[in-house]
C-alpha cells in the first residue's frame, strides 16, 4: 500500500444513548491515514496505480467535479508514485478555482474542463477516443473508482477489521464501489449497512453486480435510502448542527457529503431501537474532510 495505513485505529464512541440501547459504537478512521487521499480514496485507487506503474505512459486520467474528493486523492497519489494525472472536471472553467481545484493543480494534475453535457457522455467509446487524442495513452480510472478493480481495492479494508468483534458495519454510499467492496470481504453473518447520500438512487444492488461480478443476491445488505438530506452534497442546518455536536461530545470530525450523514442514520436508527441489544456497529469514516471547505467561514467549529 502507497500510504501507512496501519494509521487507521478504531475508536470507540461513549455515549449515554448507546449505553442506554446497549449497543456498542466504534469508527474506523480511514481518514487518519492521510488528509488528502481521503481515507476509502487510496484503496480504490490501490491496483489502479500498480497497473499505471507499470504501463508505459505512467499517466492516469479520471473524472469529477469542483470538490471531488477522488479528483484531490487520485492528483496526490500520482505524484507520490511518480504518475501524471488528469483530471476532466464538471463544469465549465470557473475564474477561480476551487480549493479542492487547486490543490489538484498544485500536486501536478493536469485539470481539463468539460461542459456538463459532455461530461454526461464521459463513458461513451467516443468520448474517450477524443481524450486518447488529446492526450495520447492513458490509465482510465472511472468516477469515484467505479470498476471491478476499485471494489477488490476497496475490500482491502477489512485487513483493518478485527476478527468478527463487530455485528454491523455502516458506511456512506456514492458510486457504490467502496460497499461492493465490504461485501466481497465481510463474512456472511455481519450487516453491511449503506447509507446512500443520492437522492433516489435505486441501483445500487445492480452496481453491486456490475463491479463484484456475480449475481448472488447479498441477504446481509441493509440500504437506509432516507438519509441523503435532499441529495448529493446537499445539506441542512440541522446536519452541520449535528456534526458540531460529534466535534464537541466525540472529538470526531465528519464531512457533509459522507460521513454526516452516515453517522446520523446510524444515531437515529439506534434512537429508535433499529438495533439489537449487543449489536456492535462499525462505521466506517471514509475521508473527505477536505469537501468541507466549501461551506461559509464559521460553519463548523472544527
């Protein structure tokens, strides 16, 4: 692995809620590992940048938007492996870049900005011939990693899980890619719980199919589908209220997009007695810190 991940400790929450449900809460801090690959980012990314290292054109071309968090980790694990990158981004040029934006540029991605209309077509064979030929060879990584070799990456986190100490393990869901991983991973007898943070996203057990590449039916998949907060980093008042409370009871710092959300749906599934007595919840913090440098100055405590 490109990074240390052995940074990654699992830190149990106390708090009298979960005392009173007696259920147990921990977090898996992927995103000790390093600020900018983003916690999950860097697995994904794992054997994508193997393959480029050992291509002939050592470039690595990928896609999102003006906060992306896979465009910022995938910009700085290039340059730590010795890759190009670059970076096809949503949107059309602004006339200042967003923080996100110029770390990428900073940390040598090369950022090509593409109409929304376009981008819609990102993975048509025409789209990507017309890339070819503005920039010759190059490792195509999908949005957010989403492809077979992004999930058998992200399966490399359960190396971090001890055991079978945990019942339940939560995460935040965008692509998919970093759940049909845990899937492939976690033993049959654990729940897997997504938390898509999409607004009617309804395929994610297709996905799941698509990248793991089987049509096994996973029975110990849970998706709470009304925790999105009205959609894609959208976000509420009462969600960053939230994730100032967690920086002042737990000392845990979230993100809007992810992991706020995640967090919430599993405090308010184990408020209304979603869980067992016993149960033992893994959650797992998947970066993305840095997105939250889009919100207003003064937003967050942290």
């Amino acid at each position: 692995m490109l990074f240390d991940i052995s940074k990654a400790d699992i830190e149990e929450i106390h708090d009298d809620l979960f005392s009173e449900k007696q259920v147990g809460v921990s977090v898996l801090r992927l995103d000790k590992i390093h600020p900018l690959v983003s916690g999950n980012k860097i697995f994904k990314l794992h054997y994508f940048l193997e393959e480029a290292r050992g291509s002939t054109h050592k470039t690595i071309l990928s896609f999102g938007g003006a906060y992306s968090n896979h465009l910022a980790a995938t910009a700085y694990a290039c340059k730590a492996s010795g890759l190009s990158s670059i970076g096809i981004v949503r949107g059309e040029a602004p006339t200042r870049l967003s923080p996100t934006l110029q770390q990428c540029v900073e940390d040598g991605m090369l950022l090509q900005f593409v109409s929304r209309t376009e981008y819609d077509v990102k993975e048509t064979i025409e789209f990507n011939n017309k890339l070819k030929t503005q920039f010759g060879e190059f490792m195509l990584v999908p949005e957010g990693g989403f492809h077979p070799l992004g999930a058998k990456g992200a399966a490399l986190i359960y190396h971090l899980i001890p055991g079978k100490k945990y019942s339940h393990i939560a995460l935040a869901t965008g692509t998919a890619t970093t759940l049909a991983g845990m899937l492939r991973a976690a033993d049959a007898d654990q729940q897997v719980i997504s938390i898509p943070v999409l607004k009617g996203i309804t395929d994610n057990k297709e996905r799941i199919k698509q990248l793991n590449g089987v049509d096994a039916e996973y029975k110990n998949l849970e998706i709470l589908s009304d925790y999105h907060f009205g959609g894609y980093a959208k976000k509420t008042t009462f969600l960053t209220d939230f994730m100032n409370l967690c920086h002042q009871r737990y000392r845990l710092q979230l993100d809007f997009v992810y992991t706020a959300k995640m967090f919430f749906a599993i405090t308010d599934r184990i408020k209304n007695d979603g869980f067992k007595k016993g149960s033992q919840i893994l959650c797992l913090h998947t970066g993305g810190l840095q997105g939250n440098k889009s919100l207003p100055l003064n937003t967050l405590l942290f």
